[in-house]
C-alpha cells in the first residue's frame, strides 16, 4: 500500500519594497548624534589641550608648578623639554615640561 502526500506549492507572496524615503531623513539622527559628541565632547578637549600648550610655553624660571605627581616646587632651568624644579633648599629635581599640571601663584609655596 502506497500512501502519497499531496505536495502543495506555496507561492511566494510578492515582496513589497519599501517607500524609498528622505536620504537626509535618514541620516539626520546620525548627524545629531556628531554634533552632540563635538560639542560636548570633541571641542572642550581641545580647548584644554589648548590651554595646556599655552601654559606649558610661558613657563619661564621662579615659576611655582605643580607637577602630575603632585610634587611642588619652584622652576630653576627650563630647557626644550625637560625643567629643573627645585622642591627644598638644594634639592632640584629634572621633570619632563609636559608633567606640569599647574602653575601656583606666587608665594604659595611659602605657606604650605
């Protein structure tokens, strides 16, 4: 006995393309989305590295600094790249000028 299955073909329903839209439309929350990172992100960063090559230039010698590894000191020498900071009476150290993170105001060294 022999059973036999109906085979029915299904037809594929048509595809529908979709209604071409706006090109701009469609990019614009990407668009929106660079402008908030330049100018909350992107732009403030550049200004602070900004500042940073500034202040880094005009340091010139009996400038107070403060370096990124928190030792304060008065500048001695200033060379290309390198600044001898003096941190105690005949103690001077040579710091690279890119590990300056501040400039004190005169005399605070005096009060700490």
């Amino acid at each position: 006995m022999t059973f036999s299955i109906p085979f029915v073909l299904a037809q594929a329903a048509p595809a529908v393309a979709p209604a071409a839209g706006n090109p701009i439309l469609t990019f614009l929350p990407i668009i929106v989305l660079f402008g908030v990172f330049y100018f909350l992100m992107i732009r403030p960063q550049m200004k602070r590295q900004k500042e940073l090559r500034t202040m880094l230039s005009a340091l010139a010698k009996g400038d107070e600094v403060v370096t990124n590894g928190g030792i304060a000191g008065r500048i001695d020498e200033v060379g290309e790249t390198f600044i001898s900071v003096e941190i105690a009476t005949n103690v001077v150290v040579k710091v690279q000028k890119g590990s300056v993170s501040q400039v004190l105001p005169k005399g605070s060294l005096k009060s700490v």
